[in-house]
C-alpha cells in the first residue's frame, strides 16, 4: 500500500451559511481520514497509547485550497506519508470531488508521551506501519 483514500458525504453541519465547506471541517474530515488510513495498515490509533503510553499530536498544519467543497458533495481523502523522522512524520492529504482537486493538507505528527507531552521515538512497530502509506518515488 502506498496511499489510503476514503470518502466523505458533506452535511449541513459542515458548511456555512452558504452551504460550503467550513474551513475548520477540513481539518476534521483530515483527522478522520488520518486515522482510517492508519487502521487500514492493521492498528488502530488508539493502540499507540495504550500498548506504548504515545500519542500523536499535530505539530503544524497547512491547508490550501482550490475548489470548494459544497453539502451533498462526496469528497474523497488521499492520505500519503511524505517524510519520516524517529519522533515526528508528515503526510500529505488530498481531498478531490470527482477527481477534481479540492484542498491539500500537509501535516507533521509528533509522537509524545501521553504522560508529560516530550517527544518520543516511534516504536519500530509504529515506524513500520507508517511506512506503509509512503509516497511512490
């Protein structure tokens, strides 16, 4: 697997008054996807924590956007691994309608102890399964 895609159906809860996309949906409809791809490799999120005491935090994020994504529009997310550092990783995701390009997120996770929030190692676990949503190159 190099990427992992997954749809999205817009609602009234995502969109302004105008009926498009809220800006601040993007990055929750990120997180969704975020978290799908990484149990589609096999291991939900939420293992990280419990097996490790580690989390993911968003360390920083940028969205740009092209096209706007309006309600009923079924947008699909293409989440990448771009880079990948021993505490830190930074993925790509896509957001298209119908194969037009809507929006980009480029985000860098840090892993931290949940305990006191200091960055950590991904566990070689981890940093495999991650590996998992490499970029072709």
């Amino acid at each position: 697997m190099t990427t992992h895609s997954i749809n999205f159906r817009i609602y009234y809860e995502d969109t302004d008054a105008g009926g498009i996309v809220y800006h601040a949906r993007y990055l929750a409809f990120a997180e969704r996807a975020r978290t799908e791809a990484i149990r589609s490799l096999g291991m939900p999120a939420a293992s990280l924590l419990s097996d490790y005491g580690l989390v993911f935090v968003v360390h920083d994020a940028t969205l740009n956007y092209r096209v706007p994504l309006k309600l009923d529009d079924v947008v699909t997310i293409t989440t990448r691994l771009l880079e990948e550092g021993a505490a830190s990783c930074r993925l790509e995701q896509v957001f298209t309608r119908d194969d037009v390009f809507c929006a980009r997120v480029d985000v860098r996770l840090a892993c931290v102890r949940a305990e006191d929030g200091r960055p950590a190692r991904f566990p070689p676990l981890w940093r495999d399964l991650l590996r998992g949503l490499a970029a072709e190159v």
